[in-house]
C-alpha cells in the first residue's frame, strides 16, 4: 500500500528544502517538520477505543489510541535523523531503533547492512524512516533484516521524496509495507540520484562526510 501525503503544508515545507543552496539549517527544520505532519496523517490508521470521560460539568466521549506502546521508529543514518525527531514529537511513547546502511556507487548499487539495532519486533508497529527512496536498495535490504528479526504487526515506511523505480522495487518484494510518501519524483539518474529530488539529504544536513582511512 502506497499513500501520497499531498497535504498543502507538507508540500510547502517541502517546497522550501528543495531550493538550490538550501541552508543545512533551515533543510533540517524542513525535514523535520515533514517527518511530524507525516506522522499525524499516519495516526489516523492506529487502532483506538472509545470511552467515557468525566468533565466538570458531566461525561463525554473520549478516545485512546491503543498503539502508543507497540510503536518503534526506525533511524536510517544519517539522512533520517531529523526526520525522525520530527516523528517522535508526535510518538513521544514509541521505542526507537537504529539502521546504517553503506550502497555501493556502482550499479545495480547493492547494499550492505552493516548495523541494526533494533527493539523487539513480533507484534509492533515498525516505522521506517528515509527521507529519500531512490533504487529502493537500502530499504529492501533493511526491511529483509527486520524480518529476520521477528513479525511485526504492521511495517511501515516514512519517504519525502520517491523515485518510481524504488516504490516498485519495494513493493514488489515487501508487499505488505504501508508507505508514505510526500512526492512521487521523474525519475532516477544512472548514478542513482532522484531528478528533480534535491540532491544528497544526508549531504545537505550535515555536510559532506570525510573519507578516513586506518594509516
């Protein structure tokens, strides 16, 4: 399942961190931002019940959200870090997991897994987070890890910005992830890149990382 969140203020904040020489401040404020209002559309698939709630003048109807202690929020370093903060302003309960992940920039791009930690995952809700789905590598081989681990009751993806190629990629090998997105993009470039995307998130977020080699 594939849910397109065309809400007029995540496309505006989404709008602004797309400009060419976007700050990495005003980028993570954006992306963080996106991550929360994706988040609230997301609450309204969690279960809830019903009851009654006791006011100074009388009773009235309330709701609880059953889920907030079956929620764990994945981290795909290091783009989704800001986006992640966004999501657990509005999970405040949720558990939280980490995924680092290296793709090659060779084609076909594998990846390799190389950590994940994670809570325990039979009976939970998993919420991935990425803000870019570009050849859907990175998140098949992560969502193949956590399946591994356990069976979640529901395993769910966070996107900004997807390329057509990696929404297919993934839900043609995970079909039962949910996915949210915020855009649907052209295409990808043949080194990979989301166009017109809006380059490296990880990049613009925190700067360029250095290359370090073991003298």
């Amino acid at each position: 399942m594939m849910i397109e969140v065309n809400h007029l203020l995540v496309q505006e904040r989404l709008s602004r961190i797309r400009r060419r020489n976007v700050g990495r401040v005003e980028f993570r404020a954006g992306v963080r931002e996106i991550g929360r209002l994706i988040s609230y559309q997301f609450a309204n698939s969690l279960d809830k019940e019903e009851f009654d709630v006791e006011t100074p003048m009388g009773t009235a109807k309330g709701v609880k959200i059953k889920d907030w202690d079956d929620l764990i929020v994945v981290s795909v370093l290091r783009a989704a870090i800001p986006m992640v903060e966004g999501i657990m302003r509005v999970f405040q309960e949720a558990q939280s997991g980490v995924a680092g992940a290296w793709r090659s920039d060779e084609p076909p791009f594998p990846v390799e897994v190389g950590y994940l930690r994670l809570p325990e995952v039979d009976g939970k809700i998993v919420i991935v987070a990425d803000p870019m789905l570009a050849t859907g590598n990175t998140l098949v081989a992560i969502l193949d890890r956590i399946k591994e681990l356990g069976t979640p009751k529901r395993l769910v993806m966070f996107n900004i910005i997807s390329a057509p190629e990696g929404l297919e990629k993934v839900l043609s090998q995970h079909p039962d992830v949910e996915l949210y997105t915020a855009s649907i993009d052209k295409e990808l470039t043949c080194d990979g890149y989301i166009v017109p995307g809006l380059g490296d998130a990880g990049d613009i977020a925190f700067g360029k990382p250095c290359e370090y080699t073991c003298p």
